[in-house]
C-alpha cells in the first residue's frame, strides 16, 4: 500500500490515537560536536537568565 492510501492513513490514526502521550523534550540530546555545541550555548543562556531573575 501506498503512504497515501485510505487504509494507511486510518491506521495511522488509530495508531496516533493509542499512542501514549509524553513530554516533548526540553533540550536537544547527543553528544555530536554541533550537539554539544548547542547544549553549550543552551546552558549559557539559562546562566544568563537565571542571574539576572536574582539580581
């Protein structure tokens, strides 16, 4: 069957209906360069508005 076909897509609805609902993630995971890099700035950031929540 095709991605499209009518039979497909109401699987798939059915399949999304039983899934369990969970927490989007918050922040990105990994430990890849670009990842890390992120995850680096990210922590940096919250840092930043955390002191100035203080302050």
């Amino acid at each position: 069957m095709t991605a499209r076909h009518h039979r497909k897509v109401e699987t798939q609805k059915k399949k999304a209906r039983r899934a369990i609902p969970r927490p989007k993630a918050t922040r990105i995971q990994g430990n890849t360069a670009a990842a890390r890099k992120r995850l680096k700035k990210l922590a940096g950031k919250a840092r930043t508005a955390k002191a100035k929540a203080s302050a």
